[in-house]
C-alpha cells in the first residue's frame, strides 16, 4: 500500500475514534437529563406526574396517602407535614400543607427532590401545585406553609401492577439551593423533625 494511502486511512481511522470519543462524552452529559424526562413521562423510580387540571370524573379506589419530609444537615431549615395520611379516592383532588422554618439567622434557600413509593405509582400521582418545582427561599426565622394540591390518576384502578397497593408515600427531601443568598450560613443546623 502507498504511503499517501496509508495516511488517509490512518487519518480517517483517527477521525472516526475522535468523533467515536467525542459522541460518547456528548452523550455522558445529555444521559441524566435525558434520564430525568424518562423519569418524569413515565414515572419511573417513583418520579410524580405534573398535571395543569384535575380529573373530571372520579374512581372507586380510596388509598391512604402518607407524607414523609426530611432536610439535608446542610440547610438549617424544619419541614414537616400538617398530617402524617390522608386517604384518598382516584381522582379527587386533595390539598396538603407542608410547614417550614428557616432556623437560621439569614436567608436562605432550598430545592425539594420528592419521590412516591411503591415505584409503580409514580406514573399515576399527579401534582397540580408544589413548592417542590421551584426554589425556595426563607428569611432568617421566617415560617411559611407550603401546599401541594395532587391527585391519583383514576387510570392506575386499571393497572395491574397498582392491585393490592393500598398506601402511597409522598417523600420530601430539602437540599440548600445551587445558588444562595450573600451571606447564606449552611452549616449551623438543627435535626429536623
């Protein structure tokens, strides 16, 4: 084979394991995002639904609803649920208010990452309203509620693998925001509860 030739078959070589190289790292930065929209259409890993309007007809299936709130240690902040169940019929909408306390002495902020439990009844809890698509900010000691207006999709009575499931549990976990306000302190904290 000619050197000429050799070269270009070297150099093609060469560009196809760079563009090979550089279609993987594109990909390793597009799969959580990508994994997350996964999560969120078709709630999988007990990711909830986001819903504009609630259902026009109800089911017959009433489930109890538990809510379950934690903060990381490194937002001094308290969250807790008004009530620990509610029991719910497909397809009513329910409203739930989460209190929380900045116990800081400055501003801070906070991003709730939820989850439903079992996994297979992501895809039918559907929020209408929540503090947890967006972020949060409290002034020092200040005391807000928060609601959640959701309801259970009255499809998952059709579901074969929601039969038997009686309790759902809707879990909050609060994380210190990406970006804090000056002067933020997130490192004095009390056990939340």
């Amino acid at each position: 084979m000619a050197a000429p030739q050799q070269n270009a078959k070297t150099r093609r070589a060469a560009f196809a394991a760079f563009g090979a190289a550089a279609l993987m790292l594109g990909l390793s930065f597009a799969s959580v995002p990508l994994y997350r929209m996964f999560c969120a259409v078709t709630g999988y890993g007990g990711t909830t639904q986001r819903a504009e309007v609630a259902p026009t007809t109800r089911g017959q299936r009433v489930i109890d609803v538990h809510f379950v709130s934690t903060v990381a240690s490194s937002l001094p902040w308290r969250l807790t649920p008004e009530t620990n169940s509610l029991s719910v019929r497909t397809g009513e909408t329910k409203t739930v208010f989460f209190r929380v306390t900045n116990e800081s002495d400055q501003e801070t902020a906070g991003q709730a990452v939820y989850n439903v439990s079992p996994d297979q009844a992501g895809g039918f809890f559907n929020k209408i309203s929540c503090f947890c698509f967006s972020e949060q900010r409290l002034a020092p000691h200040e005391t807000a509620e928060w609601p959640v207006v959701f309801f259970l999709d009255p499809k998952l009575e059709k579901e074969e693998s929601m039969n038997g499931v009686e309790t759902l549990t809707l879990s909050y976990t609060m994380f210190p925001a990406k970006t804090q306000p000056k002067g933020a302190a997130l490192n004095q904290t009390k056990p939340n509860g």
